[in-house]
C-alpha cells in the first residue's frame, strides 16, 4: 500500500486553479523552494501557511488536508 505524504492534494488543487508554484508562492508570501517541499512531502507547512494557502486557493482546509485527517461524508 502506499504512503500517502502530507499536503498530497496541494499540488492537485494549485494546478486546477491554473497557478504556478511561483505564483502561489507569491501570492502567500513564502518561496516557491518551499512550496515545492509542501508539495513533495518533504516538508511540513505550519497551520499559518496551511491558512495562507487554503484562503489563496480558495478551498476549506479538509480539502488540502483530506489525505491526512478522516472526513466524514
């Protein structure tokens, strides 16, 4: 079975909005170096970041985060 990583789904949701990492990352104030290790799971965005990024993508936080919390439908 594979190991789902943290902030799996950022990636998925920054592309369906027609963003860049670059534009992303400008737009919430970090370096689009470290919005890549969000995305690879190399490296753990803190909950200000996480805020940052669901208010930029316009998205609720249990979208970017609904790989790593259980959900209930």
């Amino acid at each position: 079975m594979k190991e789902k990583k943290p902030m799996q789904n950022l990636k998925r949701i920054r592309k369906r909005r027609g963003l860049t990492q670059k534009q992303l990352a400008e737009a919430i104030g970090i370096k689009w170096t470290a919005l890549s290790e969000y995305e690879r799971g190399t490296r753990r965005p803190n909950y200000t970041i996480v805020a940052k990024l669901c208010k930029a993508l316009g998205v609720p936080l249990y979208e970017i985060l609904s790989d790593v919390i259980e959900v209930e439908k």
